[in-house]
C-alpha cells in the first residue's frame, strides 16, 4: 500500500477529517489533500510529525514499513 493511502486508511480510521488531521498535525488542508492525493510525497519531517502523535503513534511500524507487531501495540488501521 502507498503512502496515500495509508495516510487515509490512518484518517478513515480514526474518524476524522481532513481538516482534523491537519489541525493535529498542524498542516495545511491544501498540503494534506496534495499528499493524499499523490501529488507531492510525504517528507520525512511529516511523516515523523505523524508517527510521533500520541494518538497516531500506534500505527508508525504499519506507516513506515508495512509491518505490525501486537507485542509492541503496533496495528494495522485496516
């Protein structure tokens, strides 16, 4: 799965909006929607914004590599 979607399964997930999204990890709505959209990538400094939120840090191994792992509360939004 791309970083796209994966941004999106994350959102869908949680329950929120775009708009929320940002405001949590204090992005722009037009930067996120371009990043869900594949337009421009996902730099790392966002990426580690979102993978170090409290409330999306159970999702950083899934995020970066695909992988989960129950033993360190690591899930799959899917």
């Amino acid at each position: 799965m791309d970083l796209p979607a994966k941004l999106k399964a994350i959102r869908k997930r949680e329950g929120i909006t775009q708009g929320e999204l940002c405001e949590l990890l204090e992005m722009s709505h037009s930067t996120l929607k371009k990043y869900e959209a594949g337009i421009i990538e996902m730099g790392l400094p966002p990426i580690l914004k979102m993978a170090n939120h409290p409330r999306f840090r159970k999702y950083t191994l899934w995020l970066l590599t695909d992988d989960i792992s129950s033993a360190s509360e690591q899930i799959s939004p899917l």
